[in-house]
C-alpha cells in the first residue's frame, strides 16, 4: 500500500489517489527541521502564557488545546503560506478555509489512548436555532459544537503537522483504509502508522482512527497540530462556522 508522497513543486505529479482511495495520505517532509523547531517554541510560548479552558493541562503537563486559533492565530500561517495551501485547494476548491485547529501531546509518563472513532463534529458559532442538518448540539471549552450530516464530513479535510516523530514506541495513529466510505463488512486490516518531524498527515475525517499508549519508559513527545479544512464557507439552516478563515484571502476571518 503507497500512501505517501513529497508535495513536488510541479503540482501535475501530485497524486491524490491514496486520499481518495483509502482516506488518507502522508505528505512527506513538507516543513523542514527549522521549521518544525519554530513552530514548537511558538506554540510553547503561547501555550505556557494563556490560561484559558481550552488548554488541556493535567499534572504540570499541557496535553493538549480544543482552539489553537485562539491561543496562537499564526498558526494559521504555517497552512497559508506553505504548500499545504495549494494541496488543500486542489483536494477541496478555492473556497476552501480553515474551521477548526487543535493541538495535542502524549507527554513522557501522562500519555493516553483514543479508541475508534470519526470525527464528525464541528464547531460552529451558536446551537440555539433549530435544525434538521445537525445533531447533538453541545459546547466544548466554550465553544458551540454540533455533530454534521455525513455530505459535509465529506467535504472537509484534516491536515495533521508531525513536530515529533511518530512510531511504534510513542502511541502512533492506527487508521481503518477505506473506512471513509466503506461499509462494515467492507472493512480493511487496520494499519499503524509512522512519520518524520515534519510530516503532514492527509486524512479524511469519516476515515477511521484511533492511538495506543506510548510505551513504558518512552521519554519522546507525540506533539500535532490537527487542522480541519472545509470546501464552503456555508452552513445549512442559518449555522455558521466558529472560524472560517479563506485560504485564498490570506487567512482573512470570515
């Protein structure tokens, strides 16, 4: 199975054929070793200085961040004005813009698990009018959550940014290929995956996922940036996005 590929500055030898086909792509090397080690001491800075509900902190630890837009908005920037920006434009069109950006970690000696799961809900900026597109409305960190129709899960792209190395030792990802749209009984052999420092994983978001515990011992950090891209900037039934920043405007907050 070949699910990874250098984002080439010719874009006619891009291929977007493990996206489509198994829901996912690895996108090898987009950020260089520099980069990577701005990026962290960026979002260190600004995770360290904001005391806000949606970091995620236990023990000493941060772990975590449910609205990284709001603690670092340069963020953004690292999608904006890299090739990222031209991928996720040929995958979901021009309109296409940033929704939602997360960060976590699985620290030294506080790691965690995630069981199987797709990610379907989507921040947005108020749950209080009625609605026969979204479901099981509920707030996180403050911020107004509802759970999308599949036709819109299907529309959206989740870029994850590797600062650390991702591999057997520190709780990679494992993804189901093909779980995207596949039924049940369709289902393929789950596959762990692995990744260098700045390394992007393309995933779909209906895409079947989940991650162990690092193991004992493991002193490597598992830090990602988790981006979540929509092809619209529109909602059904007078919704709107928490955030919709236009990746052809600049970033520029809609």
């Amino acid at each position: 199975m070949q699910f990874q590929q250098h984002l080439d500055a010719d874009v006619s030898k891009w291929t977007l054929d493990p996206l489509q086909q198994y829901g996912f792509m690895i996108l090898k090397y987009v950020f260089e070793e520099v980069e990577v080690r701005t990026i962290a001491e960026q979002l260190e800075v600004a995770l360290r200085n904001f005391n806000e509900q949606s970091i995620l902190r236990s023990r000493g630890q941060t772990y975590g961040s449910r609205n990284l837009l709001e603690v670092l908005p340069t963020i953004a920037n690292y999608v904006i004005d890299s090739p990222l920006n031209r991928f996720a434009t040929v995958v979901l069109g021009d309109d296409v813009g940033i929704v939602r950006v997360l960060y976590f970690d699985k620290p030294p000696g506080r790691s965690w698990s995630v069981p199987w799961h797709k990610d379907q809900t989507i921040a947005v900026k108020s749950v209080d009018q009625p609605s026969t597109s979204f479901l099981k409305p509920t707030v996180k960190a403050g911020v107004p959550h509802v759970e999308a129709p599949k036709w819109l899960l299907e529309s959206m792209l989740t870029l994850r940014i590797h600062l650390d190395a991702m591999n057997a030792d520190n709780g990679p990802l494992s993804v189901i290929p093909g779980s995207h749209f596949s039924r049940e009984d369709e289902l393929a052999e789950p596959v762990e995956l692995h990744a260098d420092a700045g390394d992007v994983l393309a995933m779909r978001p209906l895409l079947s996922h989940a991650s162990a515990v690092s193991r004992a011992g493991i002193v490597a950090h598992r830090r990602v940036i988790h981006i979540e891209l929509a092809g619209t900037a529109e909602l059904p039934d007078g919704y709107e996005w928490h955030s919709f920043l236009r990746l052809s405007d600049g970033g520029h907050t809609r």
